[in-house]
C-alpha cells in the first residue's frame, strides 16, 4: 500500500528503476569471471535448501555471491526470479546470506537490523530504503539486475526500523520481525513496506520472496 508518508520515495524509486532498464539487461554479462572468481565462497558456503524454496548460505556469502549460486543450482541462466539478502545485526554484524523469503536477522534475539543488502535477477532491478531512528527515511538506493543495493548504516549502532522494497517487474512480498510484535502480517504488492515508523521499534529480521 503506498502512503503519503512514502508516495515520494516510490516515485523517486520508478524514476530510478526505469534508469536502471538498460543497465539491467546486461548486468549478469560477464558472469562466467565473476563467477570463477567467488567460485571458492561459494564451494565454502555450499548453501542449505529447504523444501519450499528457501536457501541459507554462510556468513561471508554475500547476496551477489549467493544470487549466481542459486542462478547455477536451477539451472536458469539469468531468467529466474531470485531475491538473496543478507542482515547486518548489532553486535554482531553482517550474518549469513538468505534467499527466496528465508529469514535474515536476529529473530528471537532482541537485536537490531542495522543495515540490510539485497540482490535480485529477472525483477528489472531493486530499489531500497531503510527508516533509521533519529534520522527517518535514509533515501532511495537502487541497482539492476544481478547488483546489490545496500541500505541502513554501519558502525553507527543505529537501528533500523523499517524497510521499504520496490522491483522493476513483478510481484514482491516481504515480511519483517519487529520488536514487541514478532512477526508482522506478510506484504504483497509492488513497493512493500516492512518495520514501523514513529513508534521507535528495532526491525529484527526481514523475509523477502519474488
């Protein structure tokens, strides 16, 4: 559901999508050396499967990382629709890479999703925002296919309370553990927002699918 609040950050989110449309048509070209290159973090991080669809990989996995590897494990070439994500909790940091609407975060741990990078194939690109308290919406961040966008803040023990996705094409849904609620009702739609504002309450983990 767009708001008022976010009416602006999704037109600044088309704008920037559309930009990306050329980008993205040939941002996987060239995989074959990317992919030799992060050959050994994949071989490392495997990546472990659930029946539905779900993959976690290990910390060190970045999402562009895991992205080729679950690209490879379906055999798909650049034409499926993949999301991977990754957390960066407080205390301890980036954690492991989750994909296809795997939970990423400290659920159950009362800590703080302070920063959140996402990658996407076949979506037309991801564009992101991070609501951080004392500073309200950070700014949209896009990137195309096969590129990450990283959005929050490092280093700055500063929490992140809601997350704002929007894709090129396609339909998205994501869902975020926040404090005092656990997990909150599934969002679908094209952008989708998870977290609360003006409450001040730690996101604590995010689940994304496309």
């Amino acid at each position: 559901m767009i708001t008022t609040e976010n009416r602006g950050t999704v037109r600044r989110g088309v704008r920037a999508l559309l930009a990306l449309g050329a980008v993205g048509a040939f941002a996987l070209a060239g995989m074959g050396t990317a992919q030799a290159q992060d050959a050994g973090a994949q071989g490392r991080a495997g990546g472990t499967q659930t029946a539905s669809g779900e993959t976690r990989y290990a910390v060190g996995v970045t999402p562009v990382q895991a992205l080729r590897a679950e690209l490879s494990r379906r055999d798909a070439g650049v034409t499926a629709r993949v999301v991977c994500y990754r957390t960066h909790v407080a205390d301890l940091g980036w954690l492991g890479t989750a994909c296809n609407g795997a939970p990423a975060g400290s659920a159950g741990y009362h800590k703080s999703v302070e920063a959140v990078e996402i990658a996407t194939s076949d979506t037309g690109g991801v564009c992101a925002d991070a609501h951080l308290a004392d500073v309200g919406w950070q700014g949209t961040r896009c990137a195309g296919n096969g590129a990450s966008v990283t959005v929050g803040t490092t280093g700055q023990s500063r929490r992140m309370e809601a997350l704002w996705l929007q894709v090129g094409t396609g339909p998205l849904a994501a869902q975020g553990h926040v404090q005092d609620l656990g997990w909150t009702a599934t969002q679908y739609g094209n952008p989708v927002m998870v977290g609360t504002t003006g409450q001040h309450r730690r996101l604590e983990a995010i689940s994304v699918w496309v």
